[in-house]
C-alpha cells in the first residue's frame, strides 16, 4: 500500500533506505565489518557500502545472501524492515 501524498517511486526508496537501515543494523549487532560482511556473503565490499547506503536495489538472490552472511533467514532480514512508512 502506498502512504498518501507518496508517489510509486518515493515508496520504492523508502522501502530500500528501510532494507538498508535494517543490513546495517544487523551488520553492527554482529560487530563485523562491511568488508567482513561482505566475504561471508561472497559480495563486494563496495556492494555491501551501496546497499547500506541505500543506492542499490537488492535482487532476491543478494538478498539470501546477505541474509546468509548475517547468520539470518532471508524472511528474518525482510521482517527486519521497521520504520516509519515502510
């Protein structure tokens, strides 16, 4: 459902800035670096910074990835998304 006065696309990034909040998040809880995150999820580090940053746009594929790298289920990732609007 989109938020009133919200566009499709001003939807699209606030879901992804939501995602990425949540990657970082996760990512500090472990207390491992974007580097190390990105080796246990056999990514680039420069991807792992993009998708913290909010500038990528995961695929599903990624995102089992990351979930995998974070020691958590790709549904437990994606349920991780909390904020306001999302």
């Amino acid at each position: 459902m989109l938020f009133p006065g919200c566009s499709k696309s001003m939807h699209s990034a606030a879901v992804i800035q939501c995602f990425a909040a949540s990657v970082r998040k996760l990512r500090h809880g472990l207390k491992i670096s974007q580097e190390e995150l990105a080796e246990r999820a056999d990514l680039h580090r420069t991807y792992i910074a993009d998708i913290e940053r909010g500038a990528r746009n995961p695929t599903l594929l990624t995102i089992k990835k990351l979930a995998c790298g974070l020691g958590v289920s790709a549904a437990d990732l994606l349920a991780e998304i909390k904020c306001d609007g999302c």
